[in-house]
C-alpha cells in the first residue's frame, strides 16, 4: 500500500507542477494505473479536470456534432464530518422528514389557497407559483456547511415558494413588474396574516444587502440588490403553532428569474458546482407547480413535476441521456470503486495534502 501511495503521491505532485500538463496524456499515469483506469475501451477517456481537483469519465467525441456529458468524482471527498457527527444529528435527518412527509402537502394545500387569492387580487397580472423541496443530499450538504462556518442546523428553506411575475396589464415593463412585487408581497403579508396559520419569522438581516424597510418583507434584494447582482424580495413564514415549520417565498419579475439562470454571477449552476456521477438523480429536487389551470371543483390545478422535467430543470440535460452514458461507462467502472480506492489512500499514513502539491 505506501509503495504504490507513494507512485500515487509523486504522480499527483508532479501533475501540479507541470505549467503545460496535457490531460489528455493521463491514460498511462500512475494515478490512473492505481484507480484502474487504464484498460477502458477506447469509447471511454478518462482525465484530470483543468482545477485538478476531479477526475474526469465521458465518452469520446467520434464527430463534430458529438457532445456527451462529463462524469466527475472528486480526488479528495467532501468531510461531512460536521454533519454526521452532530451530538443532534437524528433530529437533524427526523425535521427533514418532517418536511417531506408532512409540511411539503400542507404547504401545498395553502399554495392552492394563496394562489386563489393572488389572482383575484392581481387579476390583470401573470403570475406563476413554483415550489421546491431540497433533496436530502443538498439537505445535508448546507447544514454540514453550516455547522463548519459555526452556525446553527436550523435553516429556513427546505421548502421554497418562488412567485414569478411575468406581465401587468399585458405589459413587461421592468420598473412595473418590480412595483408590482412589493404590491404581492404586501397582498401576500395580508392573506396570511388575515386567514392561515403562518406569519412572517423575525430574522436578523446583517450589512446592506437585503435590508428591508417594510415590515412584510424579511429580504429586500430589488432595492438593496446583493453585490453579485441578485434581486429578489424573500419573506421568510414560520407556522404559528409550530415555529419549526417554516419557509421561504421568492418574489421577483421574469427578467430576475432568467438572470439567476444564465447570469455567471448569479447562477447557481455556476457558482455551486453541479457535477455529473451515479448520484446526481438522489440530488434532484422536488418541484410542485401551482398551475393557472383549474381543477373540476375550480381550485388551481397542482403539478408534481416528474423527475425528467425536473433534472432537466436542475441540471440542463436530458434524463435519459444521462442514464444510457453512466450505464455504458459503468459497465467498465464502477464510480464507488474510485471512491473507495481514494478514500483507502486518504486513510494511510501519509495523507495528500495541498502543501504535498505546492512543494
């Protein structure tokens, strides 16, 4: 085991040396000798990303109009000891249940309701409802890093309403659809207070951004934008019975929902790192649509976004694509068999550092 962790080591070491490495060459490394990486068919490439921090599997490109997708695992696991070792850490996992099995359908039954009450009040205006649940796996991964930066395991947005206004009165006009999200906002503030169980939560706002002068508004983002640009207004509900059930509501125009999509400061899709490996479906979320559809009994229809629509939402790809390419390279290799050969060298007693690379 030292000697082929240190071939391993040395391998590593030298990759980030080299000014000009090419990625393309790695197939006769001894990291991927190591991993077993070397006797792939040659559809499959196996490579070092350019951060060097994952290794990369996709199928090879045969023609210009080829354009499969990058399968990664990382070289160094993320430690999820925060989390896993948390002296709380079964009512840490239980209040998420609590959410998926119980919150997540009651919060739908008031959408339907709020919904109701939206257009009859904005009856001139396009108004869109989408509710998301956070996948366990994101769960886990905000409350880790939470605890890690010393903060609490209490987080306000496992469930999340965005409300998109798209049109007032047929028009687009960006100065009346902000109006406009300050007039919900307030309509919104009114309905729960006037007839659900919910209530605004009294959350501290730290420095500039997102401070709010209105008192039904917990996050102002429209008129104290965040630095990266993004504009939203967030009103963060607690249930007045139970203060552990709470959400968050997103209130924005059209043209600030497409900027959080495409914009490279804004995106998550860019700023946190979504990659592709044989996990990437358990961290799709849960989307619900309240539609501007009717039901037979004229309550607003409710979508349950299937799982194609939504990984396609979450990740811009095609489901089945995805599914055919990790099957075909796992046929080869087996993405936990990496893991655990990385985990086998972090565990010996010479450990990878990034002082091992920087010397």
């Amino acid at each position: 085991m030292n000697k082929n962790y240190n071939v391993f080591k040395e391998s590593l070491k030298q990759t980030c040396m080299v000014p000009s490495f090419n990625t393309s060459n790695l197939n006769s490394s001894p990291i991927f000798t190591i991993l077993g990486l070397t006797n792939l068919p040659d559809t499959i490439e196996a490579t070092l990303s350019a951060d060097l921090k994952y290794i990369n599997l996709k199928l090879k490109e045969t023609s210009p109009t080829d354009r499969h997708l990058t399968f990664q695992i990382p070289l160094k696991e993320e430690d999820f000891s925060f989390y896993k070792n948390h002296p709380k850490i079964d009512f840490i996992n239980n209040r998420y249940d609590s959410y998926d099995i119980d919150y997540k359908a009651q919060i739908e039954e008031y959408a339907k309701s709020e919904k109701e009450f939206l257009n009859k009040r904005f009856p001139n205006s396009n108004l869109y409802t989408r509710i998301r649940m956070k996948s366990r796996p994101s769960y886990q991964k905000k409350i880790n890093d939470r605890l890690k930066s010393g903060l609490d395991y209490i987080i306000d947005d496992i469930i999340a309403e965005r409300i998109i206004i798209s049109e007032v009165n047929g028009s687009t006009d960006p100065q009346l659809l902000e109006d406009a999200c300050y007039k919900v906002a307030e309509a919104i503030a009114e309905y729960r207070n006037n007839y659900t169980n919910f209530k605004l939560k009294n959350v501290a706002i730290l420095g500039d951004s997102g401070k709010s002068d209105k008192s039904f508004i917990t996050k102002d983002y429209i008129s104290h934008p965040k630095p990266s640009g993004y504009k939203s207004l967030h009103i963060i509900t607690e249930n007045k019975d139970n203060p552990d059930f709470t959400y968050e509501t997103q209130i924005r125009t059209y043209n600030m929902e497409q900027a959080s999509k495409t914009d490279s400061k804004i995106s998550h899709k860019n700023y946190k790192h979504r990659f592709f490996d044989d996990t990437s479906i358990l961290k799709v979320p849960k989307y619900i649509d309240i539609t501007n559809f009717k039901e037979n009994n004229d309550e607003p229809l409710v979508y349950r976004v299937p799982i194609r629509y939504a990984f396609h939402h979450y990740y811009g790809e095609n489901i089945d694509k995805f599914r055919n390419e990790l099957n075909y390279i796992q046929q080869f290799i087996k993405f936990e068999d990496i893991r655990q050969k990385l985990r086998d060298f972090e565990k010996s007693p010479i450990a990878i550092s990034k002082k091992d690379f920087e010397k």
